[in-house]
C-alpha cells in the first residue's frame, strides 16, 4: 500500500519549555487535520523578557496522510 503525505509547518509558543511550545501546535492543529503522523522542529527561539526566558517559540514541519 501506497500513502501520499503533504506537510504544513507550524509555530507553537509556550511559557513553559520547548516540549509544551510543540505540544500547543500539535493540539491546536489537530481540531482541523486528520491523521498526522510525525513531525520534525525545523526552528527554536524564544522571546526575551526582563533577562529572562519570557517563552520559548517552536517551528515544526508536520506531515499528515492525505485521504483517499
């Protein structure tokens, strides 16, 4: 069996790490897309506040299965 995969990219944030910033996006992007199946960070940032993390900014490719 064959599959057809196309990939979007996403940017997540969160003030709580890296893992969470991925997590936002992948939760947000699942209400609206079907059968993701992986995904690969492509960028990590974040945005600076007071000398401090003020949270982490994550960019991440996602590849999903395309329905028949």
């Amino acid at each position: 069996m064959s599959h057809v995969y196309k990939h979007i990219e996403l940017t997540g944030s969160s003030t709580e790490g890296i893992e969470d910033a991925i997590q936002q996006a992948l939760s947000r992007a699942h209400r609206t897309l079907h059968d993701m199946r992986w995904f690969e960070v492509t960028d990590t940032r974040g945005h600076i506040e007071d000398g401090k993390v003020g949270h982490w900014q994550v960019t991440i490719k996602v590849g999903f299965t395309l329905e028949e």
